[in-house]
C-alpha cells in the first residue's frame, strides 16, 4: 500500500495550519477576559493605541476620572493580565493573542461569560511596513529579508506568518460566532474616527455620549499622543506614512500574492492581488 507524504517543507500549508493549531491549543491568556465588557483583538500596527486611547479619554470624561496616563492607555484600556485601576467603569481589555481553538464554539463563550469581541485589522502590506520602519534598527535586515518572516523563530515582533496566522484564526472564530464581533478596519478608523467609534460605543453599550467620543479623539492626536509615551517600553523608531507600496521590489510582490494565496483563508476585505 502506498501512503502519500505529507509535505512539512517551511512553505508548506499543512505545515503551517498544523503547526498553528497546536501552537493555540495552549494558549488559555483569551479566558482571562470573561465576565468583561469587551475585548479588542488587534494585529500589530493596525491602531490599537490610537483606539484605545480614544475610548479610554471618552471614559475618563464620562466618569470624570483622569485620562490615560500613557499613550497605550493600560490603566483604562489594559490587557488581561494588567491590574484593574478603577472598577466603576466599564471593563474592556486588548490583545494581540491568538484565539484557542476553543472558541469556535458557540458553548464555550456561554459557558466562560467571554465578551464580545472587536477585531481591528489592517492591510497587512500596510502593518508589515510599518512594523519594519518602528523596528529595523532592532532588526537589522534589509526590507525584503524581513518581509520572508521567520516561521520558526521569534525573531521578528510581527511578520507576514504571525499576521496570516492571527487573520486566520479570528476569522475562523469569526465565521463561527459572527454575533460576537465587528470587524473593524484601521483606514476606516482614520478616516472617520466618530463614526467608527461610536459603532463600538453602541455595540459594547459603553453609553458614551458624542461629547464623551469626541474629547476622546481631541485628545487622541499623534502630537499628544507621542508625549504620553511609557518610559518604561522599548521605543521603536520614528514612523513616516506607510501608504507607499514602492518599498516592496516586483519579487517582493509576488511573493506576497504567492503567501496569500496559498495561506491566508481569512482576508477581511482586502485583496492582496492588487498594488
């Protein structure tokens, strides 16, 4: 009898999703949030700062407590593990963290009072970008190496295989449980940041009023938001506008659309096809 070889080579799907799989399996950091209003899920470089510090400045206005005292807003807006700092508002935390396979199910939100979630994503060209410009000088590596990614390894904070790997997770969950979310986009987010706020406001029931949203946003520019930055955190260098594809070489982008193509299952939108 003849068995067919599964192909493990570092650019083989099965390899990838089976290795995804069992890399999430142990990843219980997403149960930390039951009970909370709700949870922001966010690639990197997609706004997660901008966002948060926005909804954290509406709620400190609200309830008349101090804004945010550093521009990653944790001391409204924190991740799961970080210390509740006032427990008269409403509780909302973040992540970066892949979901564990085990909320595809439907039952196990109920069971674990998990919240509702809001998945902010962005062009991953886009995030891949900017990743590099914060971080090259950690990096070391010219554009094009970097953006191959390191499957294996830690070395980059984010690449084109962490990104896949969390779109394709969350999109998973979300086709499974499509009441439980809003997608969010990062150019959305930017180009009308009232709207898409108060769509959050509404759907988390924060009972923000537009007063509240929009002192939040004032307060929220790069100008003041770059003078709240934590001591205490790496800092990435300065980042100009990553909207100029022309960084990616012609192989650059057909390796990109040959990644895409072949891995990402869950591309909220975007098509990676066109420059």
């Amino acid at each position: 009898m003849f068995h067919h070889k599964r192909d493990t080579s570092p650019f083989s799907p099965f390899f990838f999703h089976s290795r995804l799989f069992w890399k999430t399996l142990g990843n219980f950091a997403i149960f930390r949030g039951r009970g909370s209003r709700g949870q922001l899920v966010s690639m990197h470089q997609a706004g997660t700062h901008y966002i948060k510090h926005i909804i954290a400045c509406a709620i400190a206005d609200k309830y008349e407590i101090p804004d945010p005292e550093f521009n990653h807003a944790n001391d409204i807006f924190g991740g799961p593990k970080d210390e509740v700092v006032y427990r008269d508002i409403p509780r909302l935390i973040s992540s970066h963290s892949y979901p564990n396979p085990l909320l595809l199910s439907e039952l196990v939100h109920e069971l674990f009072n998990l919240p509702s979630y809001v998945l902010l994503v962005r062009d991953l060209r886009h995030s891949l970008i900017s990743n590099y410009a914060k971080w090259s000088h950690v990096y070391e590596v010219p554009f094009s190496s970097y953006l191959r990614g390191e499957m294996h390894s830690k070395r980059f904070n984010s690449d084109i295989w962490w990104t896949i790997g969390f779109l394709n997770g969350w999109g998973l969950v979300y086709k499974r449980n499509p009441n439980k979310f809003v997608i969010l986009k990062y150019e959305d987010l930017l180009e009308h940041p009232l709207a898409q706020v108060s769509q959050l406001n509404n759907y988390w029931a924060l009972k923000l009023s537009q007063q509240n949203i929009e002192y939040g946003i004032a307060q929220s520019t790069k100008e003041k938001m770059k003078l709240k930055d934590d001591p205490n955190r790496p800092k990435g260098a300065v980042r100009n506008s990553s909207s100029d594809l022309s960084i990616f070489t012609a192989t650059d982008k057909k390796f990109i659309e040959r990644v895409c193509d072949s891995y990402l299952s869950f591309s909220a939108g975007y098509d990676y096809s066109k420059w």
